[in-house]
C-alpha cells in the first residue's frame, strides 16, 4: 500500500527532467507488461498483495456489524461487472494513451481503491477481487493455465471445510473448477485442517475446465483489445490512420476510436455468429464458452508477445527514472527508433504464438460432430493474421 502511494505521487508529479511521466511508465510499461508472465508462473498471487482490498478490509473495520454475502441473483449480476470495465479500461487505454497519462493512470488507481472499499463495505469477504475487479478476471482466466496452485494432500471433507471458512473467496482447494479464484494467499492454511492443504506444481489442462458466460465474452473482448494493441505498434497503423485522416476527412481521435470499435466488435460478432449456427445438440451459449475456452491459450500467446515488446522499452524507462531522481544528468533522453526488429525477440514472440495456437487447436477437438472445424478454422486464421502482425517492424513506445 505504502508503494502504491509513492506510484500515485510520482504519477500526480509532472516530469522535471525526463521525457515520461515515470509513474505511468512503471504501472504500464514495467507492472502491467510483467503481469501476464507473473500469472503464467504464480497463477494469482499478485492478487493475494494487491493493496486495493486492505484498504476495504481497514475501512470494514467502521461498520457495527459484518456484511453479509451477496444474493446468488446478485453475484450472478455483478459478475458481468468485470466484463464491462475490462473492456472500458482497454479502450480508455488505446484512446487516452494512459502509458504517458500520469493523471489519467492515477485516477485509475484510486477509483479501483475507492471501488474495492466500497464493495467491502455492503459486503463480507473479496466480493471486489472474486467478480468485479478487471485484473482479477485477467489473471483468473490466465491462472488456468499456471502449474502453481493449493492442492489437498489429505482428507477431502476435512480440506473443504478449512477452506469454506477461512478463504475471502468463497472457494476451496477442491474446486478444481474454480480453481483460477484462488490467490495462494494460504488463509486456509492456517486454520484446523490447514496442514492438508499444500502448494505445488501440477500439470495445467482446459479439458475439464468451463467458462462462466461473463469470463467467455471477456476472453473475445481481451483478443480484440489485444489485436487493437499490437497493430498500433506496426507500420499498418500509419497506412491506416493516413487514409482516415487524409482520405475520408476523420480527425485523428475519430480515426482511432473507429478502427478499435471495428476490430472489437469483429472479435465479438464472429465466436456469436460460430456460436449461433445450428449443429450439434448443444446450446449457443455452451458453444461460446466452449469457443472461448479453445481461443485462451493463444490470446494468453497474444499478451505474452505483446508484453515483450513492451517489455523491451525497460532500459528507457529505467534512464527516465534515474533522471527524475538526479542520479542521472537532465536532458533530452533520445527515444528508441520508432520501428525496429530484434530478431531474438521475434524468434521468442513466434515461438509463444505458435505453442498458443497449437494449444487452442488442440482444444478445438472437444467441439462434437461437423461443428468442430469452425473453431478449429478461427485459431488457424487467428495465428496467421497474429504472426503477420508481429514479423513487422514494432515500436515499443506505443
């Protein structure tokens, strides 16, 4: 909490010497490029060190008696909560260009501060974390493909109950199904029964897993936000913004918001199009979550690749943070070349898409009867447009 407040300082404070708002660089350039790595590897951890439910759990503090859980009708509401400010906080960030906002980054932060104290306040438990937060649903979704998690070495009555009543989550190191809620924060450790419970490492798999219809739009809408990310960090982009703006009289921010609305909607209108052709003896709705779950390992491929590239502007970053603390000379930092190719990192970024697609494919055979090629279709197509992206020249500023 107390670093969160140095960020939102640094992020308030305009630049003296550098050519970046330095905080907006660390939550953008360094944290949120790290987080689909982090995920990969410690599944939801960061959710166990997120600073924004202390401060929910500090004000929970003031009230006479402790809040109930929300309704089933409730949770099965706010659940599409997450969706929706996943989705906003993307557009936001491709329209107001938030890794260079400072002002814009913090208000972010404090508004999820004020939002998660909120929530612990009409309810009891990480209502927030659980359905809402944004990040949560990101790292739940990618955490189902981490090989860490909380697994039951004993008794599986006496391992339900430790967990059902010390985790803010409302889950249990036997549901294996939601599993991805879990944040390895080892509150059921602690309690009688707790010693059954252990952290290890276990082979990922999809093949028994099932999205809940908010997580399934929520993994169209990550791929076409991703797609809106990294074609604005190719050459396309400047061949496109100079026929909207040259050729058909846009002006620039009506030209951006168009083509991120366009490829948005396509990532949405085309697994419900798949979904809504009848086949199979299986209902739209089961056929889009299960489209869904067969397209996440390779838009988790996407972000990974994408977070290299951003990845790559570490050095720069690292020099504008030295210049704002007078450990290095003030002066205009030059900025890397607007496109370049690094060969070892397009080597790195082919690989990941490449084990993503063949890992979606694979998924795409739990489809029954005819309707199976269409899916396996729209991984193929997917991984040939997103290796065309990325063998182009990229810049790491945008």
């Amino acid at each position: 909490m107390a670093a969160t407040a140095v960020l939102v300082f640094l992020l308030l404070l305009p630049p003296r010497h550098s050519e970046m708002n330095v905080g907006a660089a660390v939550v953008w350039q360094l944290w949120w490029a790290a987080l689909p790595f982090a995920a990969l590897l410690t599944a939801r951890t960061w959710c166990a060190i997120c600073p924004f439910p202390f401060v929910g759990e500090l004000l929970r503090r003031l009230r006479p008696s402790p809040g109930g859980l929300p309704s089933p009708s409730v949770r099965t509401l706010i659940a599409w909560l997450a969706p929706v400010i996943l989705a906003l906080l993307g557009l936001l960030f491709l329209l107001l260009a938030l890794e260079s906002n400072g002002a814009a980054t913090a208000a972010l932060l404090m508004l999820f501060a004020v939002a998660a104290a909120a929530s612990a306040l009409v309810w009891r438990g990480l209502v927030w974390c659980r359905y809402i937060c944004p990040v949560g649903l990101l790292l739940g979704l990618y955490s189902r493909l981490s090989w860490l998690r909380l697994e039951p070495v004993g008794d599986s009555k006496t391992v339900a109950m430790a967990g059902s009543k010390a985790c803010h989550l409302f889950t249990s190191p036997l549901s294996s199904r939601r599993s991805q809620d879990c944040t390895l924060c080892a509150g059921c450790m602690k309690v009688p029964g707790g010693e059954l419970v252990r952290p290890g490492f276990t082979r990922p798999s999809l093949d028994r897993q099932i999205l809940a219809r908010p997580e399934a739009v929520a993994v169209t809408l990550l791929l076409g936000l991703l797609l809106a990310d990294a074609l604005r960090m190719v050459p396309w982009y400047l061949r496109y913004m100079a026929w909207t703006v040259g050729q058909l009289g846009w002006s620039y921010d009506e030209a951006v918001a168009a083509g991120i609305a366009a490829i948005v909607l396509a990532s949405l209108t085309i697994p419900a199009v798949l979904a809504a052709v009848p086949g199979g003896r299986k209902d739209p709705w089961t056929r889009l979550t299960g489209l869904s779950l067969a397209l996440l390992p390779i838009v988790l491929a996407t972000q990974l690749a994408l977070s290299t590239q951003h990845l790559m502007a570490v050095g720069e970053v690292l020099r504008n943070l030295g210049a704002e603390a007078g450990l290095l000379g003030p002066g205009h930092m030059p900025p890397a070349n607007a496109y370049s190719v690094v060969w070892p990192i397009k080597v790195l970024q082919a690989a990941v898409l490449a084990v993503g697609a063949a890992v979606s494919l694979r998924m795409t055979v739990r489809h029954p009867g005819g309707w199976r090629c269409a899916p396996a279709i729209v991984v193929i197509v997917l991984a040939f447009v997103l290796l065309g992206i990325f063998v182009q020249p990229m810049s790491v500023t945008c």
